[in-house]
C-alpha cells in the first residue's frame, strides 16, 4: 500500500506492506543507510531514530505506526550543521568501526532533548540498549559530558588522546 | 615464520603450506616497479574518508548514490606518483590503503607514514580503500595486528621515492640542481631564489619520471605527522551516516538475499518447498545453494520474511548428542593419557627435563582451566553484494582479504581472478571473522542464480549460529615449586581444536596459535640468594598440544591463541604466587629481570595503579601481562562483587514492541538468583609498549577496544550447544558488555624506539586474566572456567 511520511523534514511516499518495519523503509526503499540493521530484535539499538522526537527502535516500530510523526535519522541529524553532539564525537574521536555510532548518537541526542545536563546516571539509562562491539564507550561518556558541559564545540580533536 | 606472522598471509588467502616469502620484501619491490600507467590508474574506489556534506534529501529509490561511493575522477584530473599516491591539480593527496579499516583506525595511520614521507599538507589528504590488486599491493589482507609492523618501511619508501619525484620535476623546471631543493607540505621550495612550487603544478611531470630505487627517508626526530595524535580520517562520515558499509551497498536494480540455514551442526538440504516464501510480496526466487536455500527478494525484509514462510527438511545432524558440556567432556578427554584416545599430543615445546623435576618435586601446584568456544559478533552482520554480468564480476563487501576474496570468489563461479573486481567497503567490526571468505563464496553461489546485484545478508542468528568460532580449550598446568616458592619446572598441557589444520598450517604436527603465549613464556627463576647465579635461569618448560576433534568451524578471533593461553598462564602465575605467599606483582617482577619490556610495562603499571596501596573497601586488584603481536601490555583491574544488578548484560533489553512515543526499553532488569554476586570491574590501568607508534591516539583507542572486547568475553562470552546444534542465537544469549558496566580505563603509552608493534590485539588477552586474579584476591578462589561465573 501507499504510504506517506515525513523523514528528514521531506515528505516523502513509499509502496510498502503497512507492516514493513521503518529501518526496511528507510534503508531499501528510501536508500537512507545511516540507520544500521544489527539484530533486529531490539537487543543492540543500531537501528535507533526519532519518531515524533522519541528515540525508537526502527526495527520494531511498523511504517503503519508512523502516522504524521516526523522522523529523523541520522542523516538529518546534523544536516545544516553538525549537531553539538556529533562536534563533540569529533573532538573525543569516538567512533571505530563506526556501524553503532549513528544508533549511539540518535539516543544520545534524545537524551540531551531531555536533559540537556544529563547525571551519570541518566547516561547510563539513555545509552545502556546501544550496543558497541569496539569498546567506545568510555569516549562515548566523554563525549556526552563535554557537550553536558558547554564545551563541545573545543576544537581539540582529541589531542591528548596517549599520555 | 612464526604463526603470527603467517596470520596475514593466510589471511591473504596464501596456503599455509607453501613457501613462505616475506611481503614487505615484496612490497617494496613493487612500489618502485610498477609505477604508474596501471590499468587501474586514475580509477578512484571505495570509500573516502573525507566527510560529505549530509544531505537528507538526496538519496530516493533508485537514485540512490552509486555504490560504495565509487566516484571516476575529471580525467586527468589526478596523477598517480605510486600505487598509494594521487595527486591532483589543486594538491589534494589521495591516498590508497591496500589495509582494511574496521575500526583499528588503519586508513589514517598508513597515510600519516606515507604523507610524512611525502611531506603532505594533512589537510589536503584523504585517504580511501586500494582496489584489490595483487600486482601492485601484493596480496592483501588485514589481520594478525600486523598492518603497521609490515607496512612501516614500505610506506615509508612509497611516499619517501614520491616525494623524490616531484623534487626532481621541480628541478627540470626550475633548471636547478635537486639538491638545492627542500619541501614543506605540499610545496617544493628552492631556497636560495625563494621560489616555491606546489606539487599540484608538478605531479603531471613527475608521474613521467622513474622512481628512484633507494629513496632518502626522513630523520624521525623531524616527523610532523607520526609520532602525533591526529584524528581519525574516517570520523565525519562515520557521524554522519555517510560512510558506506558492505551494507549499506546500493546498486541499482539490486536484489536482497538472506539464506535458510540447517539447524544443526553437519545437517543439510533434504527438500523443501518454496510456494509459501514465493507467496510473500517481494520474493522473487527460491533456490537451493550449497549453504542451504535461499531466498531472493526485492527487499531485506520481504527476504526475511520469505525466508520464515519457507518450508524445509534438513537431513538429521552430524552429532546429535554433542552438548556444551559435551564440548567440555572433549577436551578433557583429549587431556587424559589414554591410548584409545586417537593421536598422542604433540611436543610443542621441550626445554630441560620437566617431568623428571615434576616429579622429583614435593611442592607442585596443579590448576585445569577451561575456556569456552566464541564468536565475533561484529556489530554489522555479514554480507556481501555480487553483480555478476557477462562473465565478470563485481563484489562489495568488507572483508579483511580482499585477495582471498577475489580467489574465492574466481574459483566459485569459474572465473580468471582478473575478471573478479573486490571492492572493500568499510568493516562494522572484523575481529578476525572478516578474514574468513565463507559470506563471500556464499554470496557468489547466490549470484549464480539472479541477473542483477544481489546483497548477501546474514541475520544476527546467522552470524552467531553458523559462524566461525575462537576455538574452545583446556589446559592442565603443573609447576614444581622450589624453596623460595619459584618455578623449578612448568609442564603445560593444552587441548584445543586446530584452527591452521584447516589450512595444512601444522608445523611439526603442532598448530603454533593454539600454543602461542605458552611456548613464549616470559618467566624465569630469579638468582638464589645473595651468593646465588648473578641471572635469572630459565627452569624446565614442557608444552604438548592435543588436537581433539569436535565440528565446530574454528577461526582467527582478536588475538587468536593468547586469548586463551594468556588468561590461563597468568592466572596460574597467580596462583603460584598464593601457594608461594608472595605478592603477585612482585612474584612476576622477581621473575622478569630488569631490562625485559614485560618488566617495563609491570613496574609502570604497578606505579600507575598504586599497587600495594588500600584500595576501597570490598574491592581487590589484579595484574596481568602478556607479549602478543610484538607489543607489551600490562594491565590492573580494580574488581569488587555485588548483587546481580538491573541492566547487567545477562538481560539486555526484552524483544518486543518499539511503537512510536513508547519505546520499547533498551534494557531491563536481570533475572538472577538473588544470592548471587557477579563481579563489577570499576577500573582498568594499561600499560603497553608498542614500540615507535604512529598516531598515539589511535593506539590509546585500540587498547580500550581491546579491553572491553576481551571483558566482555571474559564476563558473558560463551557458544552453547544442545543436541548437536549451536543454540546461541542472540545478542540476549550472547551479550556484551554495555555502557554502564565499562569499567573506567587508563592508557599508558610507554616511549619507545623499538620497531612498531601491532595494536588491534595486544590488550585483548591481558585484561580476563587481571579479573579474575583480582576475583582470586577477593574470595580466595580461582576462577578457572571462563565466563566468569557468578560467585554464591
């Protein structure tokens, strides 16, 4: 059937089965690749964006469950201009293999929406589904308290990265 | 040839069994004989690092971006100096890397070596994926932490004869001897006129010149690039979304493939029956491949979704009663002097006569310990995408060989090598498991059957179920004591499924990886007394390798035999210690003389961590240390135990509903026995010494990596079989280490002038060993299982 959502900010019509999880719709049939498949059962949050500002699983959220909501991905994120968050994962140079990273950012975005000078505590809940397989999270935690401190946008490039 | 340095060749796709040549040697010959004028020249491939400006809108069904950002230049836009080295007009330095990136940070560390050399303006330079291409590259492959220990001198060379180049054109044009010429980045500058010209201006006439055979290289002590932390190349588009993974392949009217693969261990297509996965919207075909039946779709999900209509009869497996505790029962078998048992272990090392002290000994200490098989489980499954078309074929995928590939992929389908094209995208984690080329003839098989691109997927249940696995062991070791508490003799016996077998890679009836860090053992007996022998004596070491058989696919996993055989031998130092009332570290410093870089590493860990100090209290420390890979890692672990927490790992997040404005939770309470306590690691300290490093930024990531991947093995890593058939099938059931549960890390990076060590693997094996012995601390009991169980 016909479907029409609004990713990104652009409209945009797709003919899928109503329900066709959102990360199938945005990868194969609206070529946005950020979004990563990692499980598909909600056990590593690869695959998290933002539906109606809420972090979800694109894996388990069915394109008819959509609606109006508007969706962001990862490719929207910081489309104008980086986000302060994806500065800030320059800066601690978090990303390895990279392939969580687009799921990480997503939550940790929807968190900072929420919270914008988040406790340890509340990293630890926001970020706890995300799965990373190289090991980033302590960068991770960095990155996210360089921003919960004003001072993500420091030019450091991770400078001091070996003592 | 040790097997660590056999690892990238095979995993190159040489066979074990043929003469071994060194690749550097052959490397370097080719960058000064194939310069230029290659069929490939000019031809930009793969991945660039330099970040794209997102733009949300771009990408719509079939106008996705081509492939793989495959990209022809303006013609004649760029030179190429070398096989690594473009050039463009505007000096913007394109860099080809034959190494894979997956996350060890490669792309950027071989274009430091070769934009020094080149005396490059590092904002200028990207760097991408080299073509597959054995003529000029040599075979490649990425793996056995071996990319900068080989690539070092010639990379060194390759930017070093290019720089060499665009002085001599300058001098043809200037009309002035070379050697009146110097370089800054990206300008050659004639000091004496102050005249200055850009390399962009030169590199048409210097691709015309020849190489010179012996390049003069630079004084480290005037290195701009290496030696500093720089950061990452490939960092913008891995935070924007753009960098393309074997995944995130698009070609148009491509097809989506997942297959349906047999229950259990040994089992395989009886018949089956396609009209209800046809009957699925978007399946497009059903066909029997060797791996099982598979199912082509417009789409993943419809593929998947045909996949689960499908119906098929498997012929029985192979070994029904085969369990996990069946795997255990294996290999102690195989540890047991029988003489039905099939093959006597192998002798993998026999220096002095240790058995005879063994028994002559009235101190002995005994420990079995018993590490469980393991998968990678890299967070991008695998796949691969194949276009095959009038006799050749274009393959996409992130694999660790790419020259492997191309082989494999020649021999599925009939081809000649040259008409099989590899394109290497970005790697969602290697691990070792990218080095296997099981996903790429898999895809080939599929392709066989489909006029247009297919993508090759494997769910997460594939990956974990019919993957390749870091083989299971078993070692008894037995040391003799002597008065002072010392080893007098060490006799270390290991059972563990080969994984060089496979590759005829026995040398001596022995497969090195499953004996490395045994047979190396650093430890020696401290002098005797005041009036004792002036040095440290080696005592008699006996290691023998049995080779039990079980049917599990076993394979390079990071750090391969250390990754065992370093828990194991460092736990056990552990435990001598305790028998001999001394303080562990100490143990181990009186063992390693002065001077010996595991001695370095040791003492600045010990410092860096406080060692000896109060620590809080319920908390203990644990040391470690182990050489892999020609790097030294010491590590401290800061363990204390608590009550099975929410959020632990064991549980990470319930499947279920993720409806809009109701998220679905990303973890949930762990159900454990409430008596139980499981150890909560606060803190590691990591000393390593890699010798000379390229980007100490990159180094102090990959030691972090290292860690937390062999934590999580440590904690939660296990393979299960039931009834002949491997049931972990999950991220619930295979979990790792999340966020809450990261210890705090500290990196060291000792300074040091020795020849590069490797960096992907190192800190790996170090860190089971330094929990568990701050657990043996804590409770007074060794852990001698792995994963570590919880304490009750």
């Amino acid at each position: 059937m016909s479907i029409q959502l609004t990713v990104n900010g652009i409209a945009r019509t797709v003919e899928a089965p109503p329900e066709m999880p959102l990360l199938w719709v945005l990868r194969d049939l609206l070529g946005l690749t950020g979004t990563k498949y990692g499980c598909g059962v909600a056990q590593c949050r690869a695959c998290t964006v933002h539906v109606g500002g809420a972090p979800v699983f694109a894996c388990q959220t069915p394109i008819s469950a959509v609606g109006a909501q508007p969706v962001t991905t990862i490719e929207g994120l910081g489309a104008a201009k980086l986000h302060v968050l994806q500065e800030a994962w320059l800066a601690e140079d978090v990303a390895q293999c990279g392939y969580c990273q687009p799921g990480q950012l997503m939550s940790a975005a929807a968190l900072l929406a929420q919270h914008p000078a988040p406790t340890e505590a509340q990293i630890d809940e926001a970020l706890m589904g995300n799965l990373c397989r190289c090991g980033t999270y302590p960068r991770i935690r960095k990155a996210i308290a360089r921003v919960a401190a004003g001072g993500a946008l420091a030019p450091a490039r991770a400078q001091d990265g070996a003592k | 040839m040790s097997a660590r340095d056999l690892y990238k060749e095979l995993i190159a796709g040489r066979s074990a069994g043929s003469q071994a040549r060194g690749r550097s040697a052959d490397i370097s010959r080719r960058t000064f004989l194939s310069v230029s004028a290659s069929a490939t020249g000019g031809l930009l491939l793969a991945v660039s690092c330099k970040g794209k400006d997102p733009s949300p809108g771009a990408a719509s069904p079939g106008a996705a971006e081509p492939a793989a950002d495959v990209r022809p230049p303006p013609a004649g836009a760029a030179a190429e100096l070398n096989a690594w080295i473009h050039i463009d007009h505007a000096d913007h330095v394109t860099l080809r890397i034959a190494e894979s990136e997956m996350g060890q940070g490669i792309l950027t560390a071989l274009a430091m070596i070769l934009a020094e050399e080149l005396d490059a303006d590092w904002s200028k330079v990207s760097a991408e994926h080299a073509p597959c291409d054995a003529r000029r590259y040599g075979r490649q492959g990425t793996g056995g932490s071996s990319s900068i220990r080989q690539g070092w001198e010639p990379m060194k060379k390759a930017g070093a004869a290019a720089r060499a180049m665009l002085i001599a054109a300058a001098a043809e044009r200037l009309g002035v001897p070379a050697s009146e010429l110097t370089t800054e980045p990206c300008l050659v500058v004639h000091a004496a006129s102050g005249r200055k010209l850009p390399y962009g201006t030169l590199v048409a006439a210097a691709a015309r010149l020849q190489p010179p055979a012996e390049p003069t290289l630079k004084d480290p002590t005037t290195y701009r690039l290496v030696g500093k932390s720089i950061a990452r190349l490939d960092a913008p588009a891995k935070i924007t979304g753009q960098a393309v993974y074997g995944l995130d392949v698009r070609v148009p009217g491509m097809k989506f493939a997942v297959v349906a693969r047999p229950p259990a261990l040994g089992s395989s297509v009886a018949s089956f029956d396609a009209a209800k996965a046809l009957a699925v919207p978007g399946v497009e075909q059903v066909v029997q491949v060797p791996a099982g039946v598979a199912v082509i779709a417009a789409n993943t999900w419809a593929a998947l979704r045909g996949r689960d209509a499908l119906t098929v009869q498997w012929t029985p497996g192979t070994h029904p009663q085969l369990s996990t505790a069946g795997i255990t029962e294996t290999l102690a078998a195989a540890l047991r002097p029988s003489k039905t048992a099939g093959a006597a272990p192998a002798i993998a090392k026999a220096q002095g006569k240790a058995e005879a002290t063994l028994a002559r000994s009235k101190r002995r200490v005994v420990a079995t310990y018993e590490a469980p098989y393991l998968a990678h489980a890299t967070m991008e499954p695998l796949n691969c995408t194949v276009h095959l078309s009038d006799g050749k074929c274009k393959v996409w995928t992130g694999t660790q060989g790419p020259t492997r590939a191309q082989s494999t992929v020649a021999e599925a389908l009939g081809l000649a090598p040259e008409n099989v094209e590899i394109i290497t995208t970005f790697l969602g984690g290697g691990f070792g498991r990218r080095s296997q080329a099981d996903f790429v003839k898999e895809a080939a098989q599929v392709a066989k059957h489909v006029a247009a691109p297919v993508q090759l997927v494997w769910t997460r249940e594939d990956d974990l179920r019919a993957g390749f696995y870091r083989p299971a062991a078993m070692a008894t070791i037995e040391a003799a004591l002597d008065a002072r508490g010392f080893p007098s003799a060490w006799v270390h016996r290991i059972a563990s499924p080969s994984i060089l077998e496979q590759m005829n890679g026995l040398v001596d009836g022995v497969d090195q990886s499953s004996v490395e860090g045994v047979v190396n053992l650093p430890y020696s007996a401290p002098p005797n007394g005041w009036h004792g022998k002036p040095a440290n004596q080696a005592f008699p070491l006996l290691v023998t390798w049995a080779n039990p058989k079980l049917p599990l696919s076993t394979w390079f996993w990071r750090s391969v035999g250390s990754s065992q055989n370093a828990w194991m031998v460092e736990c056990f130092v552990d435990e001598l210690a305790r028998a001999a009332g001394q303080d562990p570290l100490q143990y181990r410093q009186k063992m390693l003389p002065d001077g010996m870089r595991h001695r370095r590493v040791l003492d600045e860990v010990a410092r860096l961590s406080g060692w000896g100090k109060p620590v809080a209290e319920g908390h203990a420390l644990g040391v470690a240390v182990h050489e892999s890979f020609g790097s030294y890692v010491a590590v401290v672990a800061e363990v204390s135990l608590a009550a099975a927490a929410a959020g632990a790992p064991g549980a990470p997040g319930a499947p279920g509903a993720g409806a809009p404005g109701a998220p679905a939770s990303p973890a949930s309470a762990a159900s454990a026995a409430p008596a139980s306590r499981e150890p909560r690691v606060h803190k590691l300290w990591c000393v390593v010494d890699a010798g000379r490093v390229v980007n100490p930024n990159t180094v102090a990531a990959q030691m972090e990596s290292g860690l937390i991947y062999g934590l999580s093995a440590a904690l939660y890593g296990k393979i299960d079989v039931a009834g002949g058939a491997i049931t972990t099938a999950s991220f619930a059931q295979y979990p790792a280490l999340r966020l809450p549960q990261c210890p705090d890390i500290e990196v060291v990076i000792l300074n040091s002038k020795a020849e590069p060590g490797g960096i992907g693997e190192p800190s790996t094996p170090v860190v089971a060993p330094a929990v568990c012995n701050a657990l043996l601390a804590l409770t007074g009991q060794p852990v001698r299982k792995l994963p570590i169980a919880p304490v009750t």
